[in-house]
C-alpha cells in the first residue's frame, strides 16, 4: 500500500483542475446533436451529465440509453429519472439502428435504465436492438452495457446469446457501500452477472467510481473480486455529484492515485485498464475491443 494525495471534497471550493473540461463545441457535435434531437434518443451522455460528451460527440460518437429514460431503481449517484417508466416503444430498436447508420458508428455502445416493472426486464428490447443494428450497419461492433435483471439470468442470457463484442455492468462502488450507493442493487449479485457474462465466452467490462466515501483497501478488493470474476476490461474514474440532492463528492482522487490503480489492476491480468478521473464506462470504449496492452 502507498500513500497518495487525496483531497477531501467538503475543504475544496471548487473542483481540482484536472477535472476542467471544454463546453460541446463544433460542426460534428451539432451534427449528432441535430440526429440525437431527430429521432427523439435518449444517450446516456446527457441523461448522466457525462464530463465527456464534448470529446466524443465532437469525435462522431455516442452512447445511446434504451428502454426510455426513467430508470424503476434510485441509486443515489445517477441523474437519470427515477419513477414509473413509459410503455416499451417497440420501435425503438429500429430508430436506434437508423441513427447509427445515419452516424456511420463504428463501435457503437447501448445501455438502458433499469426495468424492474417488465417481466423479462427489458431483456426483448435489448436482443432486438443489437440484431436491428446488425441489420442495419453489420460492420458496426457493439459493447452493451447492461443491467443486473434483478438476477434472472433467463434474461442476461437472452442478451448474450446475440453475442456483442463486449458485454458490460457495473460494480459502481466497493462492497462496503453498494447498500448506501446502490439501493436496490446487491454487490454478489453483480458479481454473479459478470461471472455468468464471462462464463458464456464474451469479453467482459465493468467500472468503478471513485469519492463515494471509499478507502485503497476497499478498491483492491473489488478490483481482485472483479478479477476473480472473470472480468476481462476495467474502468476507474471520479464520481461527480450530478445535483445537491444526490450523493455528495467526499474525496477527488489525485491522478497519482489513478496511475497506481491502473498498474495494479494490470499486475492483477486484466486485458485493459482505463483509470483516470474523467474515465467513464464507456470512455475510449474502442480501445476496449481493439486495442488491449
């Protein structure tokens, strides 16, 4: 163990430097904005206030979010919707697959909200989806980025079984705070998701939040669990607190201390590691399928 600078968030006015990003600008954000706009997509690139939606819708890409968006789970670091969810749109996949083409994507990335209302948990929509993008753009890859469904892994299989290149869900948070980060979400049971993702044969990604209140020790010990697991991509970032009324930022991790992540996490054999405090689940998500050092 070392000992790294961390800079606890309630003695800061303001956020380090090295969270400063540059506002959306340019000819090819406007351009996927106007599609997104369009064909009336969620992504969760706006419905998760990702840092980086400048960088990559400026670069041609996003990350679309089916199933809607309001999400039946409250987890207290997520600004997306939480209540009653809309009917299933099944025409959805359709629309995603056409604006992907319309976007010539060539790595595209689909999470969702969860559905805890729906009997197969969105798992339709989600096989429907990918085989409408294969339809559609069929040398486009795929990462999904997917719910636990409440551990009915009839469902998680019918994901599979249309074999994305790569298929990930998060841990989010060390298992000491899942049941105050993840209210509704149980840490084994996503452990038990990866492990059953990566048993059926796919490449297998999950991600971690950093300033939720954990310590190094923790972080190593979700780090190995998740290793244990099978999983073969990981992500490491700094959580940031969406608004007042959700979890609050209690440390910023220094980049020091991402680097030293990084490293152990490939001394422990992971394929790829992504850690760094604007890192999110699907940052550089094609490096995650093509690009493994």
């Amino acid at each position: 163990m070392i000992e790294l600078p961390v800079i606890p968030a309630n003695q800061a006015q303001r956020k380090p430097d090295w969270l400063r990003v540059r506002l959306p600008v340019g000819k090819e954000y406007a351009e996927v904005r106007g599609i997104v706009d369009e064909h009336k997509l969620h992504t969760i690139c706006e419905s998760g206030n990702c840092p980086n939606m400048g960088e990559c819708w400026g670069a041609g890409t996003a990350t679309f979010m089916i199933l809607g968006n309001i999400c039946t789970r409250s987890c207290s670091f997520c600004a997306v919707k939480t209540g009653r969810p809309l009917a299933v749109d099944l025409d959805e996949p359709n629309r995603v697959a056409n604006s992907i083409k319309l976007m010539t994507v060539k790595h595209a990335v689909i999470t969702s909200v969860d559905r805890d209302d729906l009997k197969d948990g969105g798992s339709i929509i989600w096989a429907e989806t990918i085989k409408a993008i294969r339809r559609e753009s069929p040398q486009t890859t795929m990462e999904t980025l997917i719910p636990d469904f409440r551990g009915i892994w009839d469902n998680l299989y019918r994901v599979c079984e249309e074999k994305p290149e790569v298929v990930s869900h998060n841990i989010e948070t060390v298992r000491r705070l899942t049941k105050e980060v993840r209210v509704q979400a149980k840490y084994d049971r996503s452990m038990e998701c990866l492990q059953r993702i990566s048993e059926f044969g796919l490449r297998t990604k999950s991600g971690i939040m950093l300033g939720l209140g954990e310590n190094e020790a923790d972080v190593l010990e979700t780090m190995q669990d998740l290793k244990t697991a099978g999983v073969h991509v990981l992500t490491i970032g700094q959580y940031l607190q969406p608004t007042k009324n959700h979890h609050p930022v209690l440390d910023w991790i220094h980049p020091d201390q991402f680097a030293f992540y990084k490293e152990k996490g490939r001394e422990m054999g992971f394929k790829y590691v992504e850690s760094g405090p604007l890192v999110r689940s699907s940052y550089h998500a094609e490096k995650h399928l093509f690009d493994f050092q």
